[in-house]
C-alpha cells in the first residue's frame, strides 16, 4: 500500500508516460505519410528551428518542479525547535538499538538517528505496512528528523541501507505508538 | 532477414572516410572488426553469467529456491557489475570504435583499446573469483566502511583483492577514454587550421556554435562523436576519484589501523557512480545519432542546441553526485546539505541533452521513410525507454521524493528501465544491425528477431514495472528475503522474467545458427566503398 506521496508520485508519473508514448505514437504513425512521399512532405529546417524552443520548455518545467520541490528536501523541512520526545535509533549489525521504545499520538518525536559500524538507514513502517519514515544511519554522524504520529500500534522498523549478510534481518518490530 | 544498414543521405559528412596514411583505411576496418567481435562476444558471454545471475536472486527474493544469505549478497555484487559494466559499459566501450570508424574517425592505435580490453577481463574474472568464490558480499557500491565489517564473510585481502579487480575495470575505463580521444581528437576531424585548439573545439560541438571560426573540410563533424568524446572526458575525470577510493581500500585491507572518513568516502564513491551511467548512455546516444539517421534515410535533424546541450553535459555531469546522497544530511554538516541543493539543479540539466537527443532522433524520424526491421524495431523501442526511464530519473533527482524512494526497490526498477531496456535493447539493435557486417553473414532468421523483441519488452517491462509498484509500496532495496507484504508481485515478476529468459533463448538459438551459416562470397564486401556497406 502506498503513502499519498507514494501515490501522487505514480500519478504524476503515469501522465507523463501516457503523453510522452501518445506523442511517440504518433511520431511512428507520421512514417506511413513517409513511405508514401519518400521522406519528402516535411520542412526538416521548421523542425531545426524549433529545437532550441524544445529545449526553452524543458528548462522552464523543471524550472516549475525545482521550486516546487526544493524547500521540501528534507534538510530544508527540519527545524531546530524543541520536540516532545527524543528517541535515540543506533544501528548495529544487525539490529537497532532504540531508546525510549514507546511514544504517545500527538507527541512531537524526534528520531536521532546513527550507527555504530556501517552504514544502515532506519524506515519506519506503520501498522498498514507502509514506510513513513526514511533517515540514513552514519557512523559517526547524527541525523535528526521528526514525526508527529496521528495513529496508535505497533510500527516496524527496518534497515534500509545495505549492510551485510543479515541485512534483510535487520528488523526492529515492536516501536509502540499509544493513545 | 536483412542484412545491410541503408546509406545516409548523399554528401552527408557522416559517409566521409577518413584514410591515415600510417596504417591504411583497410587494415584499420579489418582489424577494428576483429577487435569489436572479440568485445561483442565476451560482453555477451558476460551477459549470460551476470543475467543468470539475475535470475537467481528474483527467485530467492520470490522463495522459490533456497541461497545461503551471504552468498545472496555476493551473487547480488557480482551480477551488478557483470551486468552493468561487464557486459553493457563493455559492449558500448567497444561498439564505440566500429561507430567512430563508420563515420570517418578510424582507430589510430590499437594498444589503448587492446589495454582497455585486457585489463576489463582480468578485472571481470577477479571479481567473479572474489563474490563467487570468495564470498565478497558488500554490492557493486561497497559502502564503504561495509568491506571491512564483513561479520566474519570474507577477509580484508578478499576485500584488497576484489578493489584491485574494480580498480582494473576502472583502468579498462580509463584506457577506453583516452582511446576515444586519441580516435576523435586527430586528423579525421580534417580541420582548416590544424593546431590542437580547433581539434579540441571541433571535436566537441564549436564547430556548430561558431562555423565560421571552427571550420572542417568535412563541412561539420559528425554528430555521433559529440557523445563519445564528452563521455570520454567525463569518464576520465570521473574514475580518478573513484580509483583513489579503491586505492585507500587496498590500503586499509593491508593495515586495518587506516580509515577514511564515511562522508567523504560516499562522495568519492558517486563522483563515479552516477556519471558511470553515462559510460553507457552516452555512447548509446551517439549509436541511435549514428543509425536512427540511416534507417530514416535523412540526416540527423540537429542544430546550435544539441551542441549546446553536450557542453551542458560535459561540465554538469561531474557535479550531480551529491544527488545520491540527499539521505546523508548530518546535524550540523552544512557542506553535504549545500551539495544536495546544488546538485538537484545540475542534475536537473542533465536532462537537456536526453530531450533535445529525444527532440532531434523524433524529428528525424517524422514523416520519414523509415525502414522497419528488427534492427530499427530494437532502437525504436530503446529510445522510447530512454523517455520513460529518463522520466523516471527526473523524479529520482527530486530530494523531496527521496523519503519515500531512497533504497527502494523504484530504483532498482528504474536502473533495470535505464540500462536493460533503453541502453540494452540499443545494443541488441545493434548486434542486428552491426553483425552483419562485421560477421560477414545475415542473420538466419528475421522472425526470430521479433519474437525476441517483444518477448524482451514484455517480459522486461512487467518485471521492471513490477519492482518500481513494490517500491513505491516502500519495498526494501538489497534484501535476500522480502517482507511476506511484497510476495504476490514477486511472483508476478518472476512470470514476466520467465519470458524475458524464453526470449533471451530465441535470441541465443538465432545467433548460434547464424554464426554456422555460410559467410558472404566476399566477407570484405561490407566495407565497400569505403566507410558504407
């Protein structure tokens, strides 16, 4: 099951593919007008003309999803205000060290997130089974994010980054969300 | 089943042989097609190895069948490299000089690509004796400091020698690099004023830009060698910090007292990792630049932009690693969050030489008397995945997605969409299209051809799409064992990855009989008339 982002991600993403296999189409449909006049019925210097303005429009949509998207990377959506709860996650071949084990609905949480040999990555996964959370786990480093959680369970945490042999073992299945 | 790729249009710049009087045009065709064969073939037996390999981890991934689980991780570490840069980076590398060749540019030494071939090898066999025999298990990107935590799979020496085994593939790259430029950067350009700044400038696109101040006999410099040279120069700069990373590795393997920060360890792993895509796709660009043209029978529609597209290239592509880092932003490691919000743009404009290539390939194709056979079927169906993988690779440089994208089975989907079905569906284009003639005998059987074209595209886009669903579903990337959650698509894949290998077999069957046939009455018939069939 997909997170709304997940979601709105794969939408924008098939709408995209439609137009672009649409357009492709009927590019291969435009040979059998070729066949017919040998190549000759096109003004090949209309279309070099128009390429630079292909490339304009390229720019400027991205241009549109560069503003749209760059403030919410994830270094930009942290902020430095004081959260309710701390939880510390340490990643460990192959296992996750976490304290406190349990937090409330409502609470704002921060998970402090690093590991102790090799790289992990800490995904949380809620009682539906899809991933909320993705925060890398660095030795030596701390990354910080937080999380207000709207729904009581028993969430799953697992390793997201490769790690070795045991790495899809690599499992922590009993973060408690209460009422 | 035809046999020939048609001429382009009359007095295109592109049909212009280039003779060098120290070895003659003849002896260079001749030796060149030697050379690519042996290339071809040893890619494809790559191919083979590294695809069964593939296999093997989607049916454990499906619990088909039983793998030890380090063993897993290390069929995983070899069938990334095998795939990735043993057979695709190492067919592109050397179809590179039958194109360079085709369009005027002939190889003006063998002894680079001869270093180029050789050291590939003896890096593809360390590496197969290190994963497969050894155990060595970190993945194709060995995060560093993975190869030294091995929990008790495989030593530091194993780790020493399978860096040594990356760094030899990392020579062959090199090698190939420096080959290019010596091929493009030389006489062939047949420029007015022959000092070295009109070859450099020639050679990348000036001549385009500024036809008055970069001018050629040739009238301009064939399109395809814009992509060969930028990727050359690129991969050159790009694999330096790469090489000194495996050194460093090399070192700590023989004193486990050294160490390297992990910040700057990962930054030195993308500075390579992300433009070595390009070690394939730009030479897969520069292969449609050459044959799109001739199956539509004009030249390439293509002006002052796919110029200017390819120095964005040249310059934007060492400066897009960072974007697969966006996970790495440590409190208080401002430099790291700075790269991630400069690298989504620069990665951004790397865009701009896929859609004007995609622009230009489209616009040559319109309306034209195009030759449909499976050659062309082949590059057609590529390039429609060049869109659709590229698509894909705008989302994957959006930090804001990474959240719910970063080691999901979306990008193992998406690079299997990039290099299995736009560059690799490029280069069975072009073994039909270019066998041929370098065989000196048609293939045997043209319906064959197609069975395995759809075969590949049906097979490989359910598998793909099916990887790309589980991950947006927050299916882990690099697990031996999936959540029981993601078991139904597993199972999904593995029918459509069944097709993908019938297919693979038709090919097979196909190839090994043409390769019993008969060649022409005059094998050398193929290069008559010079550079053209």
């Amino acid at each position: 099951m997909m997170t709304s982002l997940g979601s709105g991600i794969a939408i924008g993403y098939l709408i995209f593919v439609v137009l672009g296999l649409i357009i492709s189409i009927a590019i291969l449909w435009s040979t059998r007008a070729g066949r017919r006049d040998g190549g000759q019925g096109v003004d090949l210097e209309k279309a070099e003309r128009a390429e630079p303005w292909w490339g304009v429009f390229v720019v400027g949509l991205l241009a549109i999803l560069l503003g749209l998207t760059i403030w919410q990377a994830p270094w930009f959506t942290e902020n430095d205000d004081p959260k309710d709860v701390q939880v510390k996650v340490t990643g460990i071949q192959f296992g996750f060290l976490v304290q406190p084990t349990q937090v409330k609905v409502g609470q704002d949480v921060e998970f402090a997130v690093t590991s102790k040999d090799v790289n992990h990555a800490m995904a949380l996964y809620n009682p539906k089974g899809q991933m909320i959370m993705n925060v890398q786990a660095i030795p030596d480093y701390t990354i910080s994010r937080s999380y207000r959680f709207t729904e009581p369970g028993t969430y799953e945490i697992r390793c997201l980054e490769f790690c070795g042999y045991q790495h899809h073992k690599m499992i922590y299945p009993a973060f408690q969300v209460t009422a | 089943m035809s046999t020939t790729i048609p001429p382009i249009a009359a007095g295109a710049p592109e049909a212009l042989p280039y003779d060098d009087a120290r070895m003659p045009l003849p002896l260079v065709q001749a030796r060149t097609r030697r050379f690519v064969l042996r290339v071809i073939w040893s890619s494809t037996a790559f191919l083979v190895v590294s695809g069964v390999l593939g296999l093997l981890l989607r049916l454990r991934q499906g619990q088909v069948i039983e793998l030890g689980d380090n063993f897993w991780y290390a069929v995983m570490t070899a069938h990334g490299l095998g795939a990735f840069i043993a057979w695709a980076g190492f067919f592109l590398m050397g179809i590179t000089f039958w194109v360079l060749m085709k369009v005027g540019f002939p190889v003006r030494s063998f002894v680079l690509p001869e270093l180029m071939y050789w050291s590939m090898m003896a890096g593809v066999v360390g590496i197969v004796l290190t994963t497969l025999l050894s155990g060595f298990g970190g993945s194709w990107v060995f995060l560093y400091p993975l190869p030294f935590f091995s929990a008790g799979q495989w030593s530091n020496t194993v780790t020493g020698i399978f860096a040594g085994s990356v760094l030899l593939a990392g020579v062959s790259i090199l090698a190939y690099c420096a080959a290019v430029l010596q091929t493009c950067i030389s006489p062939a350009l047949q420029a007015r004023k022959d000092t070295l700044g009109q070859r450099v400038g020639l050679t990348f696109g000036f001549g385009l830009l500024f036809p008055s101040r970069f001018k050629t006999d040739r009238g301009r410099v064939p399109y395809p060698v814009l992509p060969f040279a930028v990727n050359a120069v690129d991969m050159f700069l790009a694999t330096l910090p790469f090489a000194a990373l495996l050194v460093l590795n090399i070192v700590q393997s023989v004193n486990n007292g050294f160490s390297i920060n992990v910040l700057l360890a990962g930054n030195m792993l993308w500075a390579f990792g992300h433009p070595v895509v390009y070690l394939l796709l730009f030479p897969a660009a520069a292969t449609y630049y050459y044959l799109v043209p001739r199956y539509a029978g004009r030249d390439l529609v293509a002006g002052k932009a796919v110029a200017v597209a390819w120095l964005i290239a040249l310059t934007m592509n060492l400066f897009v690693w960072a974007h697969h880092l966006y996970m790495n932003y440590p409190d208080g490691e401002n430099v790291q969050q700075t790269l991630g919000t400069i690298m989504q743009p620069t990665t951004y404009a790397l865009v701009l030489p896929s859609a004007l290539s995609l622009f230009s390939i489209a616009a040559t194709i319109y309306k034209s008397n195009f030759q449909w056979n499976v050659a062309s079927k082949f590059l057609i169906a590529g390039i429609i995945s060049w869109l659709v993988a590229g698509l894909q690779g705008i989302i994957n440089a959006t930090a804001a997605f990474q959240e719910t994208l970063h080691n999901t089975l979306w990008i193992v989907g998406h690079f299997h969409n990039m290099a299995f079905l736009n560059m690799g569906l490029l280069i069975f284009g072009a073994m039909y299209a270019f066998l041929p003639e370098l065989m000196g005998r048609g293939w045997w059987n043209e319906r064959l051809g197609s069975i395995h074209l759809w075969g590949t595209i049906v097979g490989a886009y359910g598998w793909v799409t099916c990887q790309m669903i589980q991950g947006l579903e927050g299916a882990p990337r690099r697990w031996a064992v999936l959540p029981d959650q993601y078991l139904t698509l597993t199972h999904v894949s593995l029918g459509f990855l069944a097709l993908l290998v019938a297919a693979q077999l038709v090919f097979a069957y196909n190839l090994w009989t043409t390769l019993r046939r008969s060649p022409f009455d005059d094998p050398t018939a193929s290069f008559a008339g010079g550079t053209q069939r």
